[in-house]
C-alpha cells in the first residue's frame, strides 16, 4: 500500500530517459567518492573535531559557533563536509526517483535504493567517529564504507545502461569471472591495509593538545609493507586477468577497462611511494583517497562488464 502510494507520486514526474538516469548514476559515484576525498581533507587539515559533536555540530547548535577551543577554520572544514552530505542524498534520491518512474527491472531498483540507505549508513558511522574522538577503527570503518558505495555506484551504473528486457550473458569465461572476484578481494585487503597505515600514520584528524586521539599502536614501517604486499599480490592478479582475457579473445570493454584500471592501479601505487618517501604530505593523501576511489570503481567497472545484458542477434538459417 505504502509502495503504490509512492508510486503514484514518482509518475507524476517527467518520463527520464536513459540518458538522464546514466547522468544521474555518474553523479552518484562522484558524490560518493567526493565525499571520501573531503573526509581526506578534513582529515589531514586536523578539523576531525571542528564540530566535536553529532548530530549537532556543537551541544544546541547545529551550526558553528564562536569557541576559544576549536579554531574558526577547523570549524569551516568539518561543518562543510558535513553540508556535502546532503548533496550526496540529493543525488541518491535522485536516481531512486528516476528509475522508480521509469519502471526499470528490479536488480536496478535494488542498487539504486541501495544508495540512499547506505548514505545514511555512513553518515552514523560518521557520528561514531565523532563521538569516539576519531578512535582509528572508526575512521577506518568510514573510509571502507566509503569505498563500498563506490563499488555499488558503479555496479549500479552498469546495470542502468544495460536494457532490461534482453538476457543475462557471460561476457568472459568463469575461470576469468572468478580471477575478477579474486582481484575484487585483493583490493578489499589492500584498501584495509591502507586505512591501518592511516590508523598508525601522522594525520589523526585532531592536533589539540587537551584531546589525545587513539591511534593504533604498531611500527607504521610493518604496516606500509603489509601494504604494499598485498597491492602487488592486487596488481599480479590484474596483469593475469589481462592476459587471460587476450588470450580468451574477450570483447574490447572489458579489455579496455582491465588497461585503465591497472594505469590506475600504477598512479596509485606511485603516489603511496611518493607519500612514503616524503613523510606523508597532506596535498598527496586526499589524492591517494581519490585514486583509491578511482581504483575501486575501475575495479567494479570490469566486475560488472564481466556479466552482462544484451540483444543476441540470431544467425539467418533461411536458405535462398
């Protein structure tokens, strides 16, 4: 009853086309992904308490407010990306909206209800972090979720331009469907990692001297080669899943997402040495955050280009 209620209001709205749902789908992975990078930001720029509190940015109010403990900056970093998060909804309903109206197949309708519930998600894990004065876990947890709704943006995006009525085909073989998951994997562990080094490294979020933040307590050295191990055990898998893919004859998308993600995967693993050999600069980590953004939805991209919908054309068996 609830639905059919919501429907009847969906249709009366303008008919999107398929363009317009792609465009909004785009725009759902970039605010997605945005967001992270102005976690980064906040992060690094030491504004992870400029609003010390959640919901409410400080106790009665959810704005700013003149405090002579938390400098006016920190105070504009952090109540900005905590304004981003509502660009974030807009664009998650949004696309809810639009493909509701335009009756798209219910595995798009799933990814895309997905979107909304999952920013709200991220936005109590947010609070949490708050909360615990950015005890690392926490932050790291929101990092992951983060990278997640990547994953699932992009999914989402894929399966939206896919038309709903042709049928499911296997664009590459299982073995190589199952290298492709395996990679999904190796990139989960390398992401976890990363956000460990995160955890030991020297960007807590908060340099206030009445307030300590918990930070993980292990040699941040052992850390970054648990790192890097796992991001080359990552890139062997993708450099085999090419070459499998060459050697299947698999179609030019899907070989040519497999290129763009390892160029990726590269440019990441240049900026981690350049981070490691430079003590870690601020301006490089909020893009290392990007390109972890950028690796995870490449990785997704080639994921769902795996699995497929589209029109077969039956061979002409009519004699002449």
């Amino acid at each position: 009853m609830l639905y059919r209620g919501f429907l009847s209001l969906v249709d009366r709205l303008p008919l999107p086309s398929l363009t317009v749902q792609r465009v909004i789908a785009f725009a759902v992975i970039l605010t997605q992904g945005g967001i992270a990078v102005t976690g980064a930001v906040v992060r690094v720029t030491a504004s992870g308490l400029g609003c010390p509190t959640w919901p409410q940015c400080f106790p009665g109010s959810f704005v700013p407010v003149g405090h002579g403990e938390v400098a006016v900056v920190h105070q504009a970093v952090e109540f900005g990306n905590r304004l981003l998060t509502f660009v974030v909804v807009v664009a998650a309903a949004l696309i809810v909206l639009a493909v509701t109206r335009a009756r798209r197949r219910k595995e798009v309708l799933v990814y895309a209800w997905m979107m909304p519930l999952g920013t709200v998600v991220q936005a109590v894990i947010g609070g949490v972090t708050v909360l615990t004065g950015l005890l690392w876990w926490t932050v790291a947890v929101h990092l992951l979720a983060s990278m997640a709704m990547v994953w699932l943006a992009t999914v989402m995006y894929a399966k939206i331009c896919e038309p709903d009525d042709a049928p499911a085909i296997d664009v590459i073989p299982a073995p190589l469907r199952w290298l492709t998951a395996l990679s999904a994997v190796a990139l989960a562990g390398v992401l976890a990692a990363g956000t460990l080094v995160t955890g030991a490294g020297p960007h807590a979020g908060d340099k206030s001297l009445d307030r300590v933040v918990p930070r993980l307590e292990v040699e941040i050295v052992t850390l970054v080669h648990l790192h890097a191990q796992l991001l080359v055990g990552y890139l062997a898998l993708l450099v085999g899943l090419c070459f499998g893919l060459y050697a299947v004859g698999a179609g030019r998308a899907v070989k040519v997402r497999v290129q763009v993600l390892l160029a990726l995967v590269v440019a990441q693993a240049l900026i981690g040495l350049v981070q490691f050999f430079t003590d870690v600069p601020a301006a490089l980590v909020a893009f290392h955050v990007a390109g972890a953004g950028l690796c995870t939805a490449a990785t997704a991209a080639v994921w769902a280009a795996g699995r497929t919908r589209e029109y077969v054309t039956q061979p002409d068996t009519a004699s002449v």
